[in-house]
C-alpha cells in the first residue's frame, strides 16, 4: 500500500502509540489543515488457538474483550477519527506471539524479555521493515517520517528505530519521538536511546509546542484505548481524570511550563 497524500507519517509500533507520545502534535498539524498517517506496525493478527502461556496471560488481563486485536483496531480507527490522521494497519505480530522460523520457540516468553534485546530471529525483520516504509513513500522528499527513540526498550519500538534509522541513511526525513510513558518511568532512558544511534552531539532537539486544544485531542484520543487504560495510568481515580493530569503533567515539563512535545533529529 502507498500513502499518496500524507506528508506526516507517524511510525507507532502499536495501536496507542503515537497518540500517546505525539498526539499533540497529531492533533496541531490536522487542525492546521495538514494530512496525517499513523502506520501501526504490529498490528497483525495471530492464530488465537496458537498462543504462548505469556500471551494467553496478557489477554486474560481486564478489558481485554474476547479478540483483543480486533478490539485495539476499533479503537485506533476511534482515535485516529478523533486526530484527523489517516491510518495504515501493519501485517506484522506483536512480540508477544512470535517465534523462529522453525516455529519451535517463542521469541518473548516473559514481561521481562520484552525490555530486552531484540531476539537474533527478528534481525531480518529489521530490513523487510525499512523496505516496507520505504514503499509507503518512494518520495523522500516528499514525506517526513516520525519514529520512536525506543526509551524503556521494549523490543518492538527497538526494531521501528532501527528499520527508521536506515530510512534516515537513505535520505529520509525522520524525527524521533519520545516514547510515553516510557520516558516518564525511565529517567535515564532517552540518554540511553539517544546514544543507541549516534553520538549525543548529533542530536538537535526540537520542541513542540501546543495549545490547549491540541492537548485536548492528544487526551480525547488516548482516552479511545479503553482496554489499555488502566495499564497505562494505573491508579485508584477514573480513567478519564487520570489521563488528563498525567499527559497535562507531563506537557508542562517538557515545556518548562508552558505545553509541548519534544521531538528528536539527527544532524546530518
């Protein structure tokens, strides 16, 4: 498939992603009259009757709904609706149901193996995904690319960083975005992910700054992952308020008390 209108497109390694790192930003250029794309990588959909214990454990968490998968694209279709962004739903699975090639062992079998190194069996999957965005704009150009720094690890933001940092190679513009909530419970992690590229001194941030409204969509779209929610924010209030004052909180540290988003580019 080839997006032929968006100039923006947002690299979200699952359903919630962007929207919960640059919905802000998401929100500003569609309300500016911009085009939008959220391509949702691991959006794929495994053989339920084929499941890792750990898998099978994750979708027996509340809210998960009997298809979890069907139930995350509804609300990105909600999301998405709600920041005015097209969307481009990958083919590719979550961690949490791959194995190798012989179909013998799980890749990630355990909470902790999803913070870790990316497992050897996926290191083609690094390539055949640059390839794939790179069909979704044959215009380098034409496009700007938004990608994760991968800060907290987590396997599948590494492999959309790395399959991003060689469309950068290649010509692209690519600006990476911090990855929330990671990068509120890691305090050292967008040292570490920065570093994980290039030296620090080739790194030029730049910030974004939002208004009220733009926080309001960023909000309003997170809030349509309801069966993400109380990982995400977990805490005794609603869902609704939680959110709200988390993503509040931490637009005005970024934004040393004003609003923003941070985004991150590499200098030529």
């Amino acid at each position: 498939m080839t997006l032929q209108q968006p100039q923006h497109i947002f690299l979200s390694p699952h359903y919630d992603d962007a929207a919960l790192s640059c919905g802000g930003l998401l929100a500003q250029i569609s309300a500016a009259g911009g085009r939008t794309a959220v391509a949702t990588i691991f959006g794929g959909k495994p053989d339920y009757d084929r499941l890792s214990p750990f898998a099978r454990m994750i979708h027996s968490r509340p809210l998960a709904g009997e298809d979890p998968i069907d139930q995350r694209r509804a609300e990105e279709r909600h999301a998405l609706a709600l920041l005015g962004a097209e969307s481009w739903q990958g083919d590719y699975w979550d961690c949490i149901y791959r194995q190798d090639a012989a179909q013998a062992r799980w890749l990630y079998a355990s909470e902790a193996a999803l913070f870790g190194p990316v497992d050897p069996a996926d290191g083609p999957l690094v390539d055949a995904l640059a390839q794939r965005l790179a069909a979704l704009a044959p215009l380098p150009e034409q496009r700007l690319f938004y990608a994760p720094l991968a800060i907290g690890n987590h396997v599948d933001h590494q492999i959309v960083q790395r399959s991003a940092a060689i469309l950068h190679d290649r010509g692209y513009t690519v600006r990476f975005y911090e990855d929330y909530p990671y990068v509120v419970r890691d305090p050292t992690g967008l040292e570490a992910s920065l570093a994980r590229l290039a030296a620090r001194d080739r790194w030029q941030p730049h910030l974004v700054a939002l208004s009220q409204a733009d926080l309001q969509g960023k909000i309003d779209a997170v809030l349509a992952y309801v069966s993400q929610l109380g990982v995400l924010f977990p805490g005794g209030s609603a869902a609704a308020a939680r959110v709200a004052a988390a993503l509040q909180l931490h637009a005005q540290v970024v934004g040393n008390g004003g609003l923003a988003e941070r985004l991150w580019q590499l200098r030529l």
